[in-house]
C-alpha cells in the first residue's frame, strides 16, 4: 500500500439536506497535503462528495485553530468612505457603476517601476469605459512606502504620470487595517489567512461593488486585462 503523501481537498462549507444529512462543498483555498496513505485518502475522498443542491445555500463551517475569511456579503465597496492623498474625504459610492482595480501602492519596492508603468497605461487605455484604479499606499511591507502624502504624490505624480485617485497612506494589515481593507480580505481571503502579502497586490471589483478576484503582488496589472475587459463589457 502506497505511504507518500497524498494531497486532497478539506470541506469548508456545508449546507442542510431535504434528506437530514449535511452535504459537504470544497473551496479551492483549502489545499494542502496530509502524508496520509492512498487508502486513507480514498476513505477521506468518499466522507466528502462534492455536491450540489439547488435551493440550499452554502454556510461556514468552522475547524478550531484554523484561520478562515469570512465573506462580507452585506457590504460593497460603496458603503466606505476614505480620505484621498490630501486628507479629504471621498466616499466610495462615487464609484458605483464603474469597474475598480484596488492596489496597495509603495514608492521604493522592486515591483514599483513596473507596477506604476502597467497601471497607468491601463488606466489611460479603460478610464473612458468605466474603469478606475484606487491606490493605497503602505509601509507595512519593507518600509518602502516611507514619504509623506505630499511626496507620495509628486512620486507617483512627476516619475509615473499618474492619473488615477491616490489615496491617503493606510495599514493593510494588523491592528490598525483600514475598514476598506478589512472589506476586502474579507470578500477575498484565503485558507490560513487573508493577510495581504507584499506591495501592489490587486483587488478587481465589478459595477457593483464586490470583490471579484484577488491577485498576489507578481501579478502584473497587464495579465489582468482579460479580467477588466470581461467586467466592463458585463
């Protein structure tokens, strides 16, 4: 009998059944490898079919000692107001109807000059169409984010020609998260956790103010397009 480690799926959702038994579902998130034998993994397999039933909605289970991201289906995007780059504050819902790419910014990362440069051209070639980007500096990741607003701004302003809205300089993480940050990670975590990794990780959100996907930092916003395009044309 096979002893290497098998990989499979743990059930994070469970939903009632017309029949009295609870139907088990699997998020994607939740992948990670057990060194349980191909047996086990087959007896484990068959505990938790993958099934579906109309009418019943999916509801949280919860494992003890585990880290899951709870979805904020009760809010959008719209129900927040921040402050921009010069203190003022701009409520969200300016942006209803319109495609959003969300992004923690910082001026001194390896990832900065590309970023920037994609990002602009983006917004140039969709701002048109409905489409913008909202940029959150932070310092939580290298200290690279390290300026004031002011030069923030004239950063991203005089190197980058930037054209989209900055935002005032935020925590993405820990105690202090700005409440749009906690909505996001919230709509968009992930298994063990939604902390936000590094700098420039991206949040695309449709016409009506929820999350749609979340990208890591080395996503580039040109691999992203696709997505945008297929949000606009909806």
């Amino acid at each position: 009998m096979a002893s290497a480690a098998t990989a499979f799926f743990v059930p994070l959702y469970a939903s009632p059944s017309p029949h009295g038994a609870s139907r088990s579902f699997f998020h994607r998130s939740a992948y990670f490898s057990f060194g349980l034998p191909r047996s086990a993994f087959r007896a484990l397999k068959h505990s938790f079919p993958l099934h579906k039933e109309p009418g019943f909605v999916p509801k949280p289970v919860r494992a003890p000692g585990v880290a899951y991201a709870t979805a904020a289906t009760e809010k959008s995007i719209h129900d927040f107001t921040v402050k921009d780059i010069d203190g003022k504050d701009v409520s969200l819902s300016k942006f209803k109807g319109k495609v959003l790419l969300i992004v923690n910014v910082a001026s001194k990362c390896g990832l900065t000059t590309s970023n920037y440069t994609e990002l602009s051209h983006i917004y140039e070639k969709y701002k048109t169409q409905g489409f913008e980007i909202l940029a959150f500096p932070c310092n939580q990741f290298g200290g690279q984010e390290p300026g004031s607003n002011s030069e923030i701004k004239q950063f991203a302003c005089t190197r980058f020609k930037t054209d989209f809205p900055i935002f005032d300089k935020v925590d993405v993480n820990g105690p202090k998260t700005a409440p749009v940050y906690q909505f996001l990670k919230s709509s968009a975590g992930g298994f063990l956790g939604d902390l936000i990794k590094w700098n420039f990780e991206k949040f695309l959100v449709d016409k009506n103010g929820k999350v749609v996907e979340r990208y890591p930092p080395t996503t580039s916003p040109f691999q992203i397009e696709k997505d945008i395009q297929k949000l606009l044309a909806a």
